[in-house]
C-alpha cells in the first residue's frame, strides 16, 4: 500500500479525436484497477493540443463513456489545451540550451531523405539547423517550420544516452521488462513543437506527467518506444521519471488491434446495441 513516501498516481490520457473504442476501455480500466488496488490515485488528462483534429463532442463523450464504463477519476481534469505556455516554456529552455533546432522540411522531404538513408528507410531521421544565412533567409520569407530534438545536441549535454535507463514493470512489444536502457535514437530527432499546432505529443506528456505527479505510466504497448523518447526529455528537462506499465494491446476477432482508423465498434455503439458495462469489463477480462 502506498504511503505519502510512495505514492501511486497513474491517468489515463486520451486524445478527443475520435469515439472510445474497446482498446481504450481496457487501457482505462488498467490504469483505474491499478490505481484501486494500490489506494493510489487515477487522473483523466485530455490531449487536446492539435485543435486540427480535436472536437469538443469527442471530449464530452470521453466522460460519459468512462463514467458508463464505472470509472471515476479526480477533477478538475487536466486538458493541455489549458497548459499550452507551459510547453512552451519548456520548450524555450531547450531552446536556450541548443538542444532544438528548427526545420523546415516537408513530410515528403524527409520520407524522400530516410529512403535514402544509407541503412534504408527503417533508419529513424536525423537533421541539423540551416546555416544562419538560410535560415534567415526562410524565416524572412515566412516559411513555417517546426523544432525538432537534435539527438547529437542532446547526447552532447547529457554525455551519451548509457546511463538513461527506465522501469518497465509491464512489457514492451518484444517482451522487453525490467530496467531498459532508453534508446532514443530510435524515434530520430523527433519533433516537440508542430509547424501547424506548435506543440508535439513527447513534450506535452512529459511535462504533465511531473506536473501531474504520475508516478505510474499505465498504457498500450504501441506506446512502449515513446517511453525512450520521453526518458530523453525527462533528463533534458530536469524532471522525474515515472515507472512505465506498458500492457498489451487487446485484437479483434479478426486478430487486429481495435483501432480509430479501422473503425473499430465504438463503446457508444456497444451501449446502443444493449451490452452492459459489466459485460464488457468481464470480456475484457476484469471484475
Ligand atoms: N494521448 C495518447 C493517445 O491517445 C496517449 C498518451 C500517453 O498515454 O502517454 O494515444
């Protein structure tokens, strides 16, 4: 059991893009039952930062569809909508470090570079700032562009990656547990701030994770190489490093992970069509 020196804080932190789906169910109803079986706390985070594709509607669903599900979860609820100069700040401290640079690539143009990339596309990419007069020179002429993580700057200031490490007391999609030593140039020089929204995912996460006081990060397993990635900005930044949990992902009938994309059945579909919470959380494999 948790005590004031061990707490147990875990969320669950869905993006209102979309209906909840059953994998989402699952993952909540990890973080939920853990947080339940340690006396801990379970907090619900909205990422709502790319107002592209987030929908008040999908947010609103969110709570109902958790609360029909039997979760319940503290308030007020964090949306990073609300937080967005916090990331910012965050941001400029890498800034000030050198630790980002902007770039100005296109998706296309860095799909074409990483194709071309002596070890082939699976190598993850990595760029560098435009010289100076460049980059004036596209700055001026009002070009958008995006900052990006430069892994050399970054293992630069922290004298390599080798004493990086994390927790992983679930598994990764390989079965990785234990201690894991961060490889995060897995993800390449990942972008923390998006041309259009001007803050990315790993930046977002990891700040609220220590502003939250997460001490547990419950969650798919397709999440597992964000965690190296996030390692890294957690030592960039200064803050604590949660313990991960990653589980899983649950499949269909038809063997394929349940998924927005797919059009998997929707919990709210599921609800119309009659099907209890209960039974749902019994297929899901608790109560
Ligand atoms: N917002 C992310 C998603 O919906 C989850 C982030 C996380 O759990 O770290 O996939």
């Amino acid at each position: 059991m948790p005590d004031a020196a061990h707490p147990f804080v875990t969320r669950f932190a869905p993006s209102p893009t979309g209906r909840l789906h059953r994998g989402h169910a699952y993952s909540a109803l990890t973080a939920w039952t853990a947080a339940r079986q340690a006396h801990g706390r379970f907090l619900l985070r909205i990422e709502d930062i790319d107002a592209t594709r987030c929908r008040p509607p999908f947010e609103a669903a969110i709570h109902q569809d958790l609360a029909w599900l039997g979760l319940d979860w503290e308030t007020p609820v964090l949306r990073q909508s609300e937080h967005i100069a916090d990331y910012e700040a965050a941001i400029a401290s890498l800034q000030a470090r050198d630790l980002v640079y902007r770039c100005f690539r296109t998706r296309r143009e860095i799909a074409e570079e990483s194709a071309r990339a002596p070890h082939g596309p699976m190598e993850a990419w990595r760029g560098a700032a435009l010289p100076a007069d460049q980059e004036a020179r596209r700055l001026a002429a009002g070009e958008p562009f995006a900052w990006r993580l430069s892994l050399d700057a970054a293992a630069q200031a922290l004298g390599g990656f080798e004493a990086l490490t994390f927790l992983e007391e679930g598994a990764g999609p390989g079965g990785e547990t234990g201690t894991i030593a961060a490889r995060p140039e897995l993800g390449g020089d990942v972008v923390l701030a998006r041309k259009d929204v001007g803050v990315a995912y790993h930046l977002a996460v990891v700040v609220d994770d220590a502003r939250q006081g997460v001490t547990h990060v419950i969650r798919g397993c397709d999440l597992f190489e964000a965690a190296h990635v996030q390692r890294l900005l957690q030592a960039l930044l200064d803050l604590p490093c949660p313990v991960y949990r990653h589980h899983q992902l649950r499949v269909g009938p038809d063997g394929k992970r349940y998924a927005k994309r797919d059009r998997a059945e929707t919990l709210a579909e599921l609800r119309d069509r009659g099907m209890s919470a209960q039974t749902l959380r019994r297929e899901l494999g608790f109560d």
